[in-house]
C-alpha cells in the first residue's frame, strides 16, 4: 500500500460549488458548498500570443489525498466551481491515482 501525501504538504482549503444543471440559457445555479481542508492547491499563471492579441490565464491544480483530505470521500465533478484565495476556478479534469483503492486525486482547474 502506498503511504499518504505527507501531510505536511496539505496546508490549503478551499470551497467547491456544486452546480445544477444548466437551465434553457444555460446557465447553472448553485445547489450547494462543500469546504475541503488539509488540501494542496499549486496555481500557475499562463500568458498566451497569438496574432490577435495577448492573454493572460489562471490555472490550478489540487492535490486531495483520499487518507487525510476532508470531508473523507468527496466526489468531484467536471464544471463544478472551486473558490481559493478569493479566486474562482472551473473543475476541467480529475485523475484518480490508485493501486488497490484510491489514493489521491489530481484536479485540474482554469
């Protein structure tokens, strides 16, 4: 079995909002918050040219450790919203990392 993240390294927390479905202009409202604690969150800036013009992205990854993070068990779902430091993010990606049963999840956010 694999040892835990350490847990020295989940110094974050963060919020994630659950959506609900989109309505007929697509728009999703709010169902509800979960806050998860003893996380990693890694952000990196992202600068883009094109002939255009220059753009300038945000994006994110977190880093939830089956073991330690809290609440035990969470789900994540693709579009759902996480709020970190005052910044929002769009769930993009989850990869889960296992052997036998999950160790971690890695979560791309933009």
């Amino acid at each position: 079995m694999i040892k835990p993240l350490p847990r020295r390294l989940l110094i974050h927390s963060c919020t994630i909002i659950r959506l609900g479905k989109p309505d007929k202009w697509g728009n999703r409202t709010e169902k509800r918050s979960t806050d998860l604690s003893v996380i990693r969150i890694e952000t990196t800036d992202e600068r883009t040219q094109d002939k255009q013009n220059t753009s300038k992205a945000k994006s994110a990854v977190l880093y939830y450790d089956c073991v330690l993070s809290k609440p035990a068990g969470y789900t994540f779902r693709l579009g759902d919203r996480v709020t970190f430091e005052g910044k929002d993010y769009n769930i993009q990606k989850i990869r889960r990392f296992d052997t036998n049963k999950p160790h971690h999840y890695e979560v791309e956010l933009t």
